[in-house]
C-alpha cells in the first residue's frame, strides 16, 4: 500500500473512531425499467444557487485524481465474488422501464450529471450525481456529526422518514462493503449499526451508516428496500449535489438492487453543457430491459471484463479517425484498459494515441486558426471563439464490433478562456497507459448499458 492510500485509509479509521465517540456521548437518545432525467452539473454560472462561476481548474483537479485513482485501482487485485449478477430476473407484469430526466451538473458547481430521486416515507427528492464508476450510493444525512458540504437541497432527516432503517453489522449487505467501496466497514459501539467509508480518487469522501429506504424514482414507480449510505462526513469536490447514484457493476449499486424488478440493463444521454451553459436541455437516465429499444439504433460493442476492477464498464478501442483518415499510429497502441465513465469528464488516450491524434487535428484547424499556449490538462488550444470556427474536423472513436462515437465540434471543443478554444481530449497520465472515454465525447449520444448480456451501445442523434 502506497503512503498516500494508508494515511487516507488511517484518517477514514480515525473518524469512523469520532463517529462512535460521538454517538457514545450524544446519540444515545436518538433513532437506534424507469426513464430519469439528466442535468449536467457544470453550468458556468447558477442562478439556482450560487454565484461563484465554475472553475475550469477545479474540475480539471478533480478529473486527473480520478484519473489516477482509476490508475492505482488497476493495480488493485480484489475479489471478484460482489460483481452483480449478469442475468435478468425481471418479473412478468412489472413495468421494465424507468425513466428520468437528466441535468448538466454546471448549475450545482460539478462536471458531471444529475437526476433528482425520491427517498424515505413521505419521499424527500435530491439532487444525486450519477456515476457509473462508483457502486455504493449515498447522500448526506442531518445531523452531519463531522461535515456535510453546502447542497441545493434540504439535507435529508432520516427520523422523518417512517420506512428508514438503520442496518447492522451483522448484515450481509455490510460484509458487501469491502469489495464495493475497498474499505472495511466499521461498527459503531452504541447501536451496532454498519459505518461505511466510500473515498474517490479525487480524496473526497463519505463516510456514515449503511442504511435502507423507499426508493422513489418516479411517482408510481418505488423500490421499498434500497441500500445506500446515510452520510455523516461528506468532503470533497461534490459540487452541491446530496450525493451519488452508484451504477456500477455491483451488487450493492442502484442498478443492481433495481435489476430483478426492470432488467439488469440502463441506457441516458447527456445532454450539452459548457457550450451552453443556460440552457434547459434535458438528457435522461433509464432503467431497465426496454431501455435498450429499439436494439436497430444502437451500434454495439462487447463489454470486457477487468478482474482487477470488475465493477467497471470496460470496452474495446481499435482505432481513430480524423477527418475520416486513421491516426498513423500502431494498433498496439490502442490495446490499453479502456474504461467508459460518466464520472471523468475529458477523455484521456494513450500518450503515442493522443500524439498522433494532436498532429492529425492540429493539421487540419492551424489551417485557420493561431495555435494558443495549452491550459491545464488540455494542451491542443486555438485562438477564436468555439461558436465562430467552422469546418471542424470530426473525430470518430471506433470500437470493437463497428460501434463508434463520431465526434462533432460540441464533443470535442471546450473554450476555457474568452477566445480560446482547445481540444477537449488530453493524454492519459501514469507509466501504465490506460484509456477513459469522458462525458465531455458522450454528449448528445444515446448509450445503452446491455449488463446482462455484456455489451455497450451507441446511437447519434440527440437525446430526444
């Protein structure tokens, strides 16, 4: 174990240990398929909640963490007995689909995506950041004994709620923690209740009771034991969100506990954000077999297991194009773990891939354009205004099977300063080369998530 992972873990044991001096002193007295809407979270300006802009920096900072902790979890070797299960056990007569609108995340301070769900009797609703890279789901909790962070919605009170229930140690959802979360779970003293430790690459984390509630994902659509985290010390870069949605392939994560009811499937469509940071376009997130439908509009490719991180959606990346012509690049280069997450915005490539695709497209634009000094991560920049440069070559992601993701200007260009504009795509970090395909090049495209029968699919055309 690295020293930077033992002293996150060493704190994490340090405020379970306040969690439970807490209750000792203070609590002793207290309690023992369906379509979602996506909202971004990245709008550069919030007139819902705050009005600090959103920083370029800060996202970057916490995308290239993640980066790296996909880089130190690829090092991990973990039992591989929590992935979910791979069938479908849906019920006939019940509804296969949920569905629900999704948002940008800008207008909440994230880079990432949100639904709004419904927790505990009478339900509460939360704005809850989706992410495919994360299994356990949670949201913060009053009395937030350590830290609950600044979120747009009241925080949830889990003594309101007549259905909430507070899990024990004994459970065998909280055995499930360690492969879900890579932490042990921890009991406290007083009510025995399971304590869970969730940390991120970024060093954000949460950290409170496993606990069970009424799921309420649409109004007449609820799911009566879910499993989530009720979060007493929250820090990180969450934006204002309540929490996350965890839809990894995990046995604890939301999709998981949804699949015998809809199918162990799910598909959305991000809709755009920094190109359009005030606008109301929604995406969505469903749930279930019929999420996949009709199957003629998606181009598949299969989903590659990873045993050092099975709870990942991993595919195959054979070759890219610009402006229709193949990257000179050798077809080793490609043959790197690539993962597709909705909770890394930029897309990272192989150092001899993300050169060649720099050349090719820096061919091409300087034709019209004054290269600009890089920023940040992003080191492919033009002087001019996103909205003025025309005649942007497309860039096509081609995967195994024939899929593809064939990139358009709004998937691919990002203006960080007023007149510049660079390209949205950065090379991996780390001396073991991975790829990542971000949610900055899913924008506007419909993926389906075929869990259970191992494959991925993509179709064009908007969110509509």
């Amino acid at each position: 174990m690295s020293l930077f992972w033992f002293l996150v873990f060493s704190s994490h044991l340090a405020i379970a240990s306040s969690l439970a001096e807490y209750e000792d002193n203070d609590l002793r007295h207290k309690q023992a398929g369906m379509q979602l809407n996506l909202y971004h979270v990245t709008s550069l300006d919030s007139s819902l909640t705050s009005t600090t802009p959103f920083l370029f920096f800060d996202m970057f900072t916490k995308d290239e963490e993640r980066v790296r902790y996909f880089h130190s979890r690829l090092g991990y070797k973990v039992d591989v007995t929590n992935s979910g299960t791979t069938t479908s056990s849906h019920k006939e007569g019940e509804p296969k689909l949920l569905s629900t609108p999704l948002k940008s995340g800008l207008s909440i301070g994230s880079g990432n995506y949100y639904v709004k769900i419904g927790l505990g009797t009478p339900a509460k609703y939360f704005s809850m950041i989706v992410d495919t890279g994360s299994s356990l789901s949670w949201l913060q909790c009053h009395p937030c004994i350590i830290f609950c962070h600044e979120q747009v919605d009241p925080i949830f009170n889990s003594s309101t709620s007549k259905t909430y229930k507070a899990l024990p140690c004994s459970s065998s959802q909280c055995s499930s923690l360690k492969v879900s979360t890579l932490n042990a779970p921890t009991c406290s003293r007083v009510s025995r209740s399971c304590v869970y430790k969730a940390s991120y690459g970024d060093s954000s984390f949460s950290i409170g009771y496993l606990s069970q509630d009424v799921l309420t994902l649409t109004p007449s659509e609820t799911l009566s034991s879910f499993v989530y985290g009720c979060g007493q010390d929250n820090q990180g870069l969450f934006g204002r969100a309540a929490g996350i949605i965890g839809l990894a392939h995990d046995k604890l994560s939301m999709l998981a506990q949804l699949s015998s009811k809809y199918g162990y499937a799910f598909s959305y469509c991000l809709p755009t954000s920094f190109s359009s940071p005030n606008s109301s376009k929604e995406g969505f997130l469903s749930i279930g077999s019929s999420s996949l439908t009709p199957s003629s509009s998606y181009k598949f490719t299969p989903l590659v297991k990873n045993p050092k991180i099975p709870s990942l959606y991993f595919l195959d990346l054979t070759a890219i194009t610009v402006a229709g012509r193949p990257l000179v690049v050798a077809a080793s280069s490609y043959r790197v773990p690539t993962i597709i997450d909705s909770g890394t915005v930029i897309t990272r490539l192989p150092m001899p891939v993300y050169t060649a695709l720099k050349t090719a497209f820096v061919n091409i634009m300087s034709k019209k354009y004054a290269q600009a000094p890089g920023i940040s991560i992003l080191d492919t920049c033009f002087k001019g205004s996103v909205k003025g440069m025309s005649a942007v070559p497309d860039i096509q992601m081609i995967f195994h099977g024939g899929a593809d993701l064939t990139l358009k200007a709004h998937n691919t260009l990002l203006e960080l300063e007023k007149g510049i504009t660079c390209l949205a795509i950065a090379a991996s970090s780390g001396t073991d080369p991975i790829a990542i395909i971000g949610n900055y090049q899913q924008q506007t495209f419909k993926v389906a998530y075929d869990v259970a029968n191992s494959k991925i699919g993509f179709a064009a055309g908007g969110c509509q």
